[in-house]
C-alpha cells in the first residue's frame, strides 16, 4: 500500500512539475536549476498531487477487494434497496406503474404533474419556514453559545442540562399549549406559526453546537482584537465568528434539515395555507387515492436537498446529530 | 494591564449576548411546559372550554390514567417496541461498524451512504416502507408471489404489525449507533490489540475482552439516546398503520395525540405528555450523568 501510494506521488510530481533543466554549460549551474526545479515541483505540486494520492486509494481500495469489502457492498445493497425502489417508482411512466421489468424509459411526468398542483405551494412553504427558522436560531443562538464559551456561569450546568431537556422532550408536550395558544392569537397554519415553534429545537442545537465550534478559538486572538481597539461584540464579530465559519454553515444545514424533516408540529399546526412538503405527502396518501408514481415523486422532491446537503457537509452533519453523544 | 477592563466589559456584554436566547428559550419551552402540568390538572375539553377549565379534581386525570386499560396498553405497546428497535439498531449497528471499521476507501464511502436513512425525512421513511409493506407495489410482495409464496401485507396483520413497524425504525436508525462505534473504534489505542494478538488471542477472544469493553460506553450513550427518540415516533406508525389494527400499534405518543386531536380531551392528553415529559427529563439527566462521567475519565 505504502509502495504503490509513494509510487503515484511522484508520478503526479513530474508531469506537474518543471521543465527538465537543460544541461548548462556548468555543472554548478545545472544543479542549481535542477534544485530550483524540485522546488517549484514541491510548491507547484499542491492539487494534482492531491488528487493524484484519492486516485491511488481507490485503485488501492479496488485492487485489494477482500471479503470485507464484498461483505460491505453487498449489505450495501440490501440496506439501500427500499429506499432506491422509491426513487424508481417515481421515474416510471404513469403505464408501467406495476411493471415487472426495471428496464423502462424514465419518465418526469410525476414530477411534472407534481409542480402544477398543491405540492409546489407546500414545497416553497417548506423551503421558507426552514429558512427563515434556521437564520432565527442562528440570530439568537450564536451570540447566546460564544457568551457560554467564554464566561463562566455559575448556572452553567444548568443551562445545559435544559438544552439537552429540549431536544429530548416528546414534540406532543409543547404541541398542546403551541395549538392552544396559537387558536387564540390567529398563528395557527401560519408560515411565522411554525417558525417560531421550530426555535424549540433548532435554538438549542444551535447552543450546543457552536459551543464546541468556539471553544476551539484561542481566546488570545479576542484580547489582541480588544487591544486594536475592538469592543467584546466588534471583535467577536471580526475575529472569531469569521474562523468558525465552516461550523456555523454546518449548523445552519442541520437546523435548515431538522425543520424540514419535521411532520408532527407541521401536520398539527397547519391545515391548508401554511402546510410543509411532508403533510403534503401525507394528504397524497390519504385523499388522492393511491397515485404511487405522484406519491414517490413527491417523496424523491422531499428528499432530495437532505441527500443533497448530507453529502456535500456530512462530517458535519455527523457531528451535529450526534452532538451530545460524541465528546469532541 | 489593558486585559483588566477587558474583562470587567466582557461580563457585561456576555449577558446582554446571552439574554435574548435565554429569554426566547423560556418563552417557548418553559411557559408551555407549565401550561401543560396546569392543563394537566384540570379536565379541560375542547368542546367545552369555559366549563371544564377548572381545577376541581386536580389529580382526576392522572388517577384515570391508572385505570384506563388503553393507555397502559399503549405503555406497554411503546416499551415492545421501543426495546425491541433499540435492541436491533445496537446490534445490527455494532455489527456493521465492526465490518467498515478499516482504513479503506471503499469502505469510507460505504459509511457515507450508509448515513442516508438515518437523515432522510421520518415521512420519507414511512412512505419507502409503505411501499414495501403494500402487496400492490411492493417488490418484496411480489418476488414471493412469484415462487408460490403470497404474504399477507405484514401491516395489517395484528401478530407482526408493530413487529413491522420495530424493522422499520431499526432500518433508518442503525447507522446513529454505527456512527457512535465507529468513532469509538477510531479512538481506540493498537498497542492492546497488538498485545493481545502476541500473547495469542483468537478474534473472539480480542472482541470480547479488549474491543468490547472500550465501546461499551458508545452503545450505553447511543442506546439511550435512541430510547428517548423512540418515544417520540410518529409518523411511521401514523403512516403504515394508524395506530391499528385494533391498538395493536397505539403507542403512548399515538395515544396522546389522538387524546388531544381526535377527542379534543386536552387535560387528559396533557397529562400523558406530562408523563412523557418526566420520562424524557429522567432519561437526559442520567445521560448528562454519563457523559460528565465520562469526561472525568
């Protein structure tokens, strides 16, 4: 492994690298191109080695297939096949629903008559109260993390213990008085209704997360800040929150993905103007008979910027939905 | 000496940082959790709120708990279930994580896709296995079908609805516990290992008393992390079987939610969330135990 991995290296270094140096009249000379020569290679040699080495893994990988990596592929394959029999489903033609063959044409037309009926206003619903409920907690949440970072409350423990309380409590104990109170203040099936009840959850994933991500700041950074002249909150807004940003996009993403999983609250707190994506679904299955190429494409839309988001920051998301789990 | 004032500023401004958070936080998880315990004092009905808001009876509801044979019956619905996922997911999550548990990457992209049910929509999840579960379109249906073997749909039958609903559960949530080992197993020190494997240890022999007891503490978090979730499943349960057939499938959660929706009874539904509240907060207070055990280590 050691071997073929050295070997790729410096195969990737000489096409990237310099121009062979020409044999000068001194011998001095050439040796000193040849050493400038390795140099830019060594500073040139960045990306393409880079991408040379993930190369060499995978051949690396495939070339040395064991039972293991059978055994992984095939479970693979068996774990992810209801959920790709779903994906399918809705790329069949409206005639081929209970094909036997899965050599079809595939066809949009589910995702077509998708767009044209209620399921795109549920969707942009989706998409705004998500939005809207992420930027919230991140408003409230991130100044509320950085003070726990630094300061040491007394009530510390407290607090956390709270937080923890929230994720965890059943969703039906603060349905009750959320509908109770929302009856009597007109917020029921509201986008803003459903905003503010997601704060329940996403608040305090944001506190719990970004702890972690501005704990990992020196604090020396702030006071050399504090000494340029910086208030706690300018420095805190210049210096630190700019070196956690990877952290607080991923937040964002999981805040953003936990609301747009949600059906409980949705399917209580809404009814016909502010319904989500997933009681769309739902009302699919329930009032427009057993449409099931309609109903697979709605689920493959729901799904989608989830699947799409767990693989462009799914370290990340690991990390957040395990928070509490994993100490970092 | 210009750090002094600096610090003195920092207190200040921490608080003003902090407050706004903590004041929402309140506003939405505290007021409604005391609503909820008075509510739960009172008979309050929806179809006649103004006379059944008062407090005449206040422990009513919960000494009817006591005595309502559907509510223990939903107890007991959602500890069959709860277990027996928890159950599976640990097992089948350690098992996988014992497989992909090597520097290859292969393997590494297998792990990636192995995370997708754990982060798909529950809806999603219910409708892929609506579809398994239904005679019509389910592949798994008509594949027996096919060899002189037709099953009756798993969903409507009383015996293995629930046991449907438990394979369900265990399918999008293994990976939480194969990503809690996994990352256990990546902390894990060699020289043991390679202690053991000089002295003779056969790989049984290694799992067991070296590898087993450093993961223990990963499934004992992931196992009760994903107790408390389990309590809150829904919308599986409200999609493949609606609580039936019969209340074979009616969990506490279900149970409630019909209470309050269905029946408009919220005094009684707020005394089961109650319940479930005090659960809730048990179970997180021994995790908060665990891990700050943990950290001492």
């Amino acid at each position: 492994m050691t071997m073929s991995n050295s070997g790729s290296q410096s195969a990737a270094i000489t096409p990237a690298g310099v121009d062979r140096p020409a044999a000068g009249p001194s011998a001095t000379r050439s040796l000193e191109q040849a050493d400038s020569a390795h140099l830019a290679a060594h500073v040139r040699k960045g990306r393409s080695t880079e991408s040379a080495r993930r190369t060499a893994a995978w051949l690396v990988g495939i070339a040395s297939i064991d039972g293991r990596v059978v055994g992984a592929l095939v479970l693979l394959l068996v774990v992810m096949f209801p959920f790709l029999w779903l994906v399918q489903l809705s790329l069949r033609p409206t005639n081929d629903i209970f094909g036997e063959s899965l050599l079809f044409v595939p066809s949009l037309d589910s995702f077509r008559s998708l767009l044209q009926s209620h399921f795109a206003g549920s969707f942009v619903n989706s998409l705004i109260v998500s939005t809207a409920s992420a930027g919230l907690s991140l408003l409230f949440g991130v100044p509320a993390a950085y003070a726990l970072t630094r300061c040491r409350f007394r009530a510390r423990g407290r607090i956390a213990l709270w937080i923890l309380v929230t994720r965890m409590a059943p969703p039906i104990a603060f349905t009750i008085p959320f509908y109770m109170a929302y009856r009597w203040s007109g917020l029921l099936d509201t986008n803003l209704g459903l905003i503010i009840v997601y704060l329940t959850f996403n608040l305090a994933i944001v506190i719990w997360l970004m702890q972690t991500y501005f704990a990992a700041i020196p604090q020396a950074l702030e006071e050399a800040a504090y000494i340029d002249g910086c208030g706690v909150w300018s420095a805190f807004w210049r210096v630190t929150l700019p070196l956690t940003a990877p952290g607080l996009a991923a937040t964002a993403v999981l805040c953003f993905v936990f609301s747009w999983n949600d059906f409980f609250y949705a399917l209580i707190l809404t009814r016909t103007n502010a319904t989500t994506a997933p009681v769309a679904i739902v009302n699919f299955l329930q009032y427009e008979g057993w449409e099931w190429p309609k109903i697979a494409a709605s689920g493959t839309l729901v799904m989608l910027p989830v699947v799409i988001f767990t693989i462009l920051v799914r370290s990340y998301l690991v990390r957040g939905m395990t928070a509490g789990g994993i100490k970092d | 000496m210009t750090i002094l004032p600096w610090e003195a500023s920092r207190k200040r401004a921490f608080i003003i940082g902090l407050a706004p958070a903590l004041l929402v936080l309140g506003a939405i998880t505290l007021l409604p959790t005391l609503a909820l315990i008075v509510v739960s004092f009172t008979p309050l009905s929806l179809t006649d709120p103004i006379n059944t808001f008062h407090f005449n009876n206040p422990l009513g509801n919960y000494r009817q708990l006591w005595a309502d044979t559907r509510f223990l019956n939903s107890v007991s619905v959602q500890l069959k279930l709860s277990l027996s996922s928890v159950a599976l997911q640990l097992v089948v999550g350690l098992g996988v994580a014992l497989l992909l548990n090597a520097r290859q990457a292969i393997l590494s992209a297998v792990r990636a896709v192995f995370l997708i049910p754990m982060v798909l929509p529950p809806i999603v999840v219910a409708l892929i296995w609506k579809i398994m579960y239904t005679p019509e379109v389910s592949p798994l249906h008509r594949m027996l079908e096919n060899v002189g073997l037709p099953v009756e749909s798993l969903i409507t039958n009383p015996d293995m609805a629930l046991w449907a609903i438990s394979f369900a559960e265990t399918w999008q949530w293994f990976p939480f516990t194969m990503l809690m080992v996994l990352a256990a197993l990546q902390m894990m020190p060699d020289d043991p290992l390679e202690a053991a494997r000089i002295d003779g240890a056969n790989r049984w022999q290694i799992f067991k008393y070296i590898v087993f007891p450093y993961i223990r503490p990963a499934l004992v978090i992931a196992g009760l992390f994903r107790l408390i979730d389990s309590f809150k499943a829904f919308p599986l349960i409200y999609v493949l079987t609606n609580g039936g057939p019969g209340t074979v499938t009616e969990v506490t959660n279900f149970y409630g939610f019909i209470q309050a929706f269905n029946f408009s009874y919220w005094g009684y539904a707020s005394a089961i969330a109650v319940l479930m509240l005090a659960g809730a907060f048990l179970l997180s207070w021994l995790i908060s135990r665990w891990g700050g055990h943990h950290d001492d280590e």
